[in-house]
C-alpha cells in the first residue's frame, strides 16, 4: 500500500521507515528543506539507535519530497506526524497541523483517510472533521493513531508495539487501519484497540501522565528516604513486588524531560481547566518534577558552598539515555545553575555534545571521553544512565579527579563500594553521607 507520511521527525521518520520495513511504499514531506535534504542523501537528522539501518535497507521504498501535493497525489492514506509544540499556558500549538490539513484539502483530488499520529489536544479530531465537511470538496475520514514509542527503542517500539490504538467510527477506517497495521499484529501479536477519536486522543494523554506520576512518586519517596535514612532500591523491591504494581519507571533520579511526558502532562492539566475540573494529582507530579530538577545542583552547593572555579565534570546530556534529544533535559538547567555560581564545567555525552552546545549560551566545555571530563575535576555529576557511565573503572575514577566526590543522579554505583574506595557519594534515595 502507498502511505503518506507529513512530518519526518522522530515519530514521522520512525514510522515511515516502519511501514516501509513492513512492505508498503511510502511518500513523505516536511517543510525542513535541509532535513528532506539530509534524507534524500541517506542521512538521518538525529540519532535514534537502529533507524539509519533501516533507512538504507529500503530506501527504494521510500521517498523523500518537500512538499505536501506529492504525497496526496501518490496516497489515499496520510499520516500526519508534525510537532504540537507547547504554549506558555501549557496548551499545545496546533499551528503547524493545522497548516498541514489545510495543504491537504488545497491539494486532494480524490477521498482520502487523514490519520493524526501527532499528539493533539483532545477533541482536535472533532474540529478537523467539521473543517474537512465544511472546506474540502472530497470525503476525508479522520482517524486518530496516537505513537506509543520510546526515544532510544522507537524503532523497535514501532516494529514490536505493546498495542495499536486507533479512534475511528468509520467500518472502511477500521478495514483499512486493520489492513496496514497487519504486519505488525502478526509479527508480534499486538493488539489492534478501536475506540472514538476523542478516547484515542485521551488515551495517549493518559499514558504519558501515568508515567510522569510514577516518575514522580518514586522521586518524592527517595526524598524521603535520604531524610529518613532508608534505602529506596528495597523499598522499591518491597512495594512493586505486589502483582498489582507495574515496577516500570519507579526509578528515582533527578526528574523527567524529554519532548512528550512534560509536555502532555501539562496539556492535559490546561485540557481539564478549559473543562473547569482541576487535575490535582498531575498538578502535584509537574510541581514534584520540577523540583527534582534542582536536586544535584542544591546538593552541589550545600556540599562545597563556594563553588567560585571548581571544575565539576558531568556525565550525560540528553535526556536519557540512547538518544541526543535535550528538550527540558535536566542537564541544561543545571549547567546553567552552577555556571551562575561560579563553576566551570567539563561535560561529555555519547552522542549529545554538539547539540547541548547549541541549545545554550551558558559556556561550558564539551569532552571527547569520561576520562577528559573527569581529569581534575573537583566533583562529578551523573545526569544520563548511558550504560558505559556505570561500567567505569572507580579506581582510574578515583585517581583522575582532583577529589573524588560523586553526587549520582541515576544511582548507577554502589554507595558501599564508593566508600571502601574513598570516593565520597550522593545518591537518590540511598541513605548517602552528605546527601
């Protein structure tokens, strides 16, 4: 089947190069000259582990173009993937889907199936129906697919989905929806969940607000537990042993960012004013992470208390780990935080450290390994849990750093083995010294 994709970023380009690994032939545009640019090339704009791969193994499959009256000369399915970025009141800027629907319904010569795999505010779908009736001379059905995906696992989160969610009330929607997505269903049995559009564009809300909660609440409890002095990894253990509580996401750190889970919190926070109903408990999850945010640099700051031309090294700027993202990464902001202070920072990341650069004008030091951020550095400050920040050889640590002092954002290392080795440690939640 030929699909149009509108938007190649990480949600349109991973899907793109989904469907096309599934067999079907895809078309896609976006208004970023430069990036359709890159992709005509082979090159992919941002990193997301196992996507250039698949990109070079069906290129014959798929087609680059900037702009929208191609795909909707080529496909009677098109899947909107544009970014709805986030307004100062929380709400989310329909700005460029909107550009995009009204491309579509200038250009369409013939009935077409427009699926939102953007995440739009609920009762978008309601809106964009009446605008089709009202200004488009051909049906257009409006089906809503919201993405599931996990920056860093995107590409196999689409390949394998838990599940495929689709609002529609159409029986040709469904049959249609039913026949793109049977690949997948086969592949990995997932399960396809029809509903309205309104329930699809809820659900999609309501999972990344879930999770913001869990993230939120296992970080509150490690507060907790630094001013107690427990341990929160057997707390954990304790309480998510019970069958009814997922144990994913219930690890304690210095708070979420990333594109989607600050972002749809708040949207639908904004959703429920408009409806006059007050969202107390995503409230007090945006309040907690926020707060999260500012832990390492406090802990900094009570622990040195002049911080005037230490040299803090840093490890990890994305987000999270897998991935070079750094919207609302934690990272920035405390950089910025102890830079006021008078610190100089040393900072080294996989693969975020042109970006980090770019997306500040606080001054800091990018590195080319952990060995250079860490070589005379005063303190060390584990901000993303990429896997080889854990593997560390601690006693080369020990011996690079000016004084070995560590405040662990991730929890990656033992407090116990920091301590036989003299390394004096902060960690989250874990009954630390000076934390």
């Amino acid at each position: 089947m030929k699909l149009g994709i509108i938007g190649t970023g990480y949600v349109g380009l991973v899907a793109a190069v989904g469907f096309a690994d599934s067999g079907h032939e895809v078309f896609c545009a976006d208004s970023d000259t430069d990036k359709i640019n890159q992709l005509q090339e082979g090159q992919i704009p941002f990193y997301e582990p196992g996507l250039e791969d698949l990109l070079h193994l069906h290129r014959k499959r798929l087609h680059f173009h900037h702009d929208i009256k191609t795909v909707t000369d080529h496909c009677a399915v098109i899947f909107i993937a544009v970014g709805t970025p986030e307004t100062d009141s929380g709400a989310a800027d329909l700005g460029p889907t909107l550009t995009v629907i009204q491309e579509i319904c200038q250009h369409a010569a013939s009935p077409k199936y427009v699926v939102i795999k953007s995440t739009t505010p609920i009762g978008t779908s309601r809106k964009l129906k009446s605008f089709f009736k009202e200004h488009c001379p051909h049906p257009i059905e409006i089906i809503n697919n919201p993405e599931f995906l996990r920056q860093g696992e995107a590409v196999e989160d689409f390949l394998r989905p838990d599940r495929v969610v689709i609002g529609t009330d159409s029986k040709p929607a469904r049959k249609i929806m039913e026949e793109i997505y049977k690949p997948f269903t086969e592949r990995s049995q997932a399960k396809l969940i029809f509903m309205d559009n309104t329930s699809a564009e809820m659900t999609k809300y309501a999972a990344n607000s879930f999770l913001a909660l869990k993230i939120s609440f296992i970080n509150e409890l490690a507060l907790l537990a630094d001013k107690l002095g427990a341990d929160i990894d057997p707390v954990r253990e304790g309480f998510t042993s019970d069958h009814r509580i997922n144990p994913a996401f219930f690890f304690p750190g210095i708070g979420f960012g990333g594109s989607c889970l600050p972002k749809d919190l708040r949207s639908l926070i904004h959703s429920a004013k408009e409806q006059q109903l007050e969202m107390m408990t995503l409230k007090a999850a945006h309040e907690v992470n926020e707060r999260q945010k500012k832990i390492l640099a406090e802990r900094v700051q009570h622990h040195f208390k002049n911080l005037k031309d230490l040299k803090i090294a840093l490890w990890g700027l994305s987000f999270k780990p897998r991935t070079d993202d750094l919207r609302r990464a934690p990272s920035l902001e405390l950089i910025e935080r102890l830079v006021q202070e008078g610190a100089k920072i040393s900072a080294y990341d996989p693969v975020a450290g042109k970006k980090a650069l770019q997306a500040t004008r606080t001054p800091f030091e990018v590195c080319d390994s952990m060995e250079e951020a860490v070589t005379g550095a005063d303190a060390l400050l584990i901000v993303t849990d990429w896997p080889e920040f854990g593997a560390f050889d601690l006693t080369q640590l020990k011996r690079l750093m000016k004084t070995p002092v560590v405040f662990d954002g991730r929890n990656l290392f033992d407090p116990h083995k920091m301590k036989a080795l003299g390394i004096e440690y902060s960690g989250i939640g874990k009954n630390t010294s000076f934390s």
